[in-house]
C-alpha cells in the first residue's frame, strides 16, 4: 500500500510552522497511543504513521527533502520513526519535555550554589564609585585533586555503568518517558574508585575567600550585582556558582536621592525670604554652590543646579541638585523683636500688599461666606 502524505498524515498544511507540527503530532499521539488503545491494530498503526511523518517533517533538512522528492527521498532506510536512538523515544522526550524535565538546555549536574552577600556603602561612596573587600566563606576546589574527586587525578574516574555517563537515567511509565537523576552516581555521570583523602571525593573543600568588588558610580540602593563564578565550587570540577552582592546606601543626614537626582532642604529665617539674598550650600562631591534667593521666596520654592546629581548607570547623563527653601518661623522672641514685627504686621495690614496670597485667600473666604449669608 502506498504511504499517505505526511502533512495529510499529520492534517497540516505545508506551509506548517514548527509548533503547528508540533501541536499536530502530539494530539495524534494521545490520541492513539498503544497504552490507550490495547488489542486495537488500526490505532497502533495510525500512531507509527504519525510518529513517522513527524520525525522526517521536524527536521529542516528532512523536510526540505521530502519537500522536493516526497517519500523517495528516504527509500532504502533514510527515514525516520523506528524507534531507536535519535528516534521516536528521543522526538517523544522533546514534544513532552515539561513532562520530562528535559526541556530547554540541562543544567550540568552539581553545579556549585550561588551565594549572596549584604554590603552597606555611604551616599558619598554611591556617588563617586568605590571597591570594597568581601571576605566570603564558601567551598572552592581542592587543590589535592584539582577538583576531580579521585586521589592522584583524573585515572581513578570512570564512567558511570548505570547511565553510561549521561548522569539521568529513564524509564517509560504508561504514556510518558520519566527522566530521573542517576542513582548510582548521583548526576555526575562518574564513578571514582579511590577518593581523594583531602575532600573526600567532593573535589572541594570548604575555605574562606578574599574578594574585591568595584561599585560602579550612580549605584542605587537595592542593586544587586553579579560575580560570574564567584560561588560555591561544583562537585567533581562541575561549574561554581555566582556570587550576587546586594547594595545598600545609607540614608545621608544632609541629602536625599530621587533617581539620579539629589535633594537638599535648606531652612531660611523668615527676613532671608523676604528681602532675598545669597547661600551656600554644599554638594554630594564635598564642594560648594551659591544660590541666589529672590526677595519675596515663598516657602516650598525650589532652585535647580544642573549636573550636581548621580551618574546614570550605562549613561553619560547626570542628574541635578534641587534646593528647596522652607521659610521659618522665628521663635523665642524678645522684647523688641516683638514691637518691630507688630510694627510691621500694622503697616502690612494697613497696606494689603504685603502679603497677597493670604490676602487672596482669606477675600475668597469672606466671599464665601457672604454666599451663604452669613
């Protein structure tokens, strides 16, 4: 009998994306599967049909053959769907990877842990960019076997007889294929017949470690920053891990931060804001900027310094400085502070023009209140 197409096979156009073969094989699969389907011929049949069509259609170069040359293209054995190594069992483990766990790229079995550390800088230090010296307890590499596990190197490792140095083992269960952690050599694919005295066949010992790590300028409070390899040492010369250090910035008693930028509020006595003026004020670098203070400041008022800010991490930019001004009460009066002001509020009073936004506000209070008859 002349085999069927294999996009009919599969009820898929030929111009199928990868995941419409791919949704197509795997409702086809469920759907005949032997465990499903027991004493029933036509729907074995039917499932090595799709698994078939499926194997040569996944593959690019397959498919671009079949495309041109359809089934003559695989006589004599070029085909796929029998089963065997890079077959069906291997196709299966690829549609159901989630099922699996072998979807996506393997992590490298006993790889060493990440580690993370606290470290506490001041604004300045945030600033400006600084290093500090991390002093980090962890596992790195035993010298005594370079890392292998095996006394006197690497002769005493061999491969793992149970998984053939794969590290998982499988095992079909019903419908699915179940990959499991190799129980014989816990992952590593490696057996080692004499273990190294020092580390005991771990291939790392436990030892502090000195590092220095450089924080670059702008940093914010809350960055983490990472150190490729800088973790725990893997098992047997697997992989370390990073090393993640999270930045905090010590709140500073003159400044606060918003972004890149930085705040300063600057208190002014009650006759500055009015007849105006010059301050100094001090930047985040130790240096210091005059601001000039129109004479009628309100106060909330805030006076902008351009580039007096942080630096944007990755970027040229700078933030700026905001002064904001907040006008003070003055307290404790004495005797004849007291009569000069009283002297003022009368002539201010008298004159209405000394203060208009109270004068607006309390006019729209009087208006208000005449609405309402009272």
């Amino acid at each position: 009998m002349a085999k069927r197409d294999y996009y009919e096979v599969l009820g898929v156009q030929r111009n199928a994306t990868d995941d419409d073969l791919k949704r197509a094989y795997r409702k086809l699969a469920m759907q005949h599967h032997p465990d499903r389907n027991q004493g029933n011929p036509a729907a074995e049949g039917k499932f090595k049909e799709a698994n078939e069509a499926y194997d040569i259609l996944k593959d690019g170069e397959k498919r671009a053959a079949y495309d041109r040359y359809g089934h003559a293209a695989f006589e004599g054995g070029g085909g796929g769907g029998q089963g065997g190594p890079g077959g069906f069992e291997d196709m299966f483990a690829d549609i159901f990877g989630q099922f699996t766990g072998r979807g996506g790229q393997r992590q490298q079995a006993g790889r060493g842990a990440d580690l993370r550390q606290d470290i506490s800088i001041s604004m300045e230090e945030a600033f400006a960019g600084t290093k500090k010296t991390l002093r980090v307890p962890s596992s790195v590499q035993c010298d005594a076997c370079t890392g292998s596990g095996a006394e006197g190197g690497s002769a005493s490792v061999q491969p793992c007889g149970t998984c053939r140095g794969a590290g998982k083992v499988r095992s079909q269960q019903g419908f699915f294929l179940v990959e499991r952690t190799c129980p014989t050599c816990s992952g590593s694919g490696r057996i080692i017949k004499n273990p190294c005295k020092i580390c005991l066949g771990a291939g790392r010992v436990q030892r502090d470690r000195t590092l220095n790590v450089t924080i670059p300028a702008g940093v914010e409070d809350g960055t983490r920053i990472r150190l490729t390899g800088e973790g725990e040492a893997g098992l047997r010369g697997a992989p370390a891990g990073d090393l993640y250090v999270d930045v905090g910035v010590k709140a500073h008693p003159i400044f606060q931060r918003e972004g890149p930028n930085i705040m300063v509020r600057v208190p002014l006595r009650m006759t500055q804001a009015a007849l105006g003026g010059q301050i100094e004020v001090p930047s985040i670098d130790g240096g210091r900027s005059r601001v000039t203070i129109p004479a009628g400041t309100q106060s909330g008022d805030s006076f902008r310094l351009r580039g007096k800010g942080f630096s944007v991490l990755r970027n040229p930019a700078r933030g700026d400085m905001y002064v904001q001004v907040a006008v003070e009460t003055p307290q404790n009066l004495s005797a004849k502070q007291k009569e000069l002001l009283e002297a003022f509020e009368a002539e201010a009073v008298q004159s209405g023009k000394s203060s208009p936004e109270s004068e607006g506000f309390f006019a729209k209070v009087k208006d208000f209140w005449d609405g309402l008859g009272r």
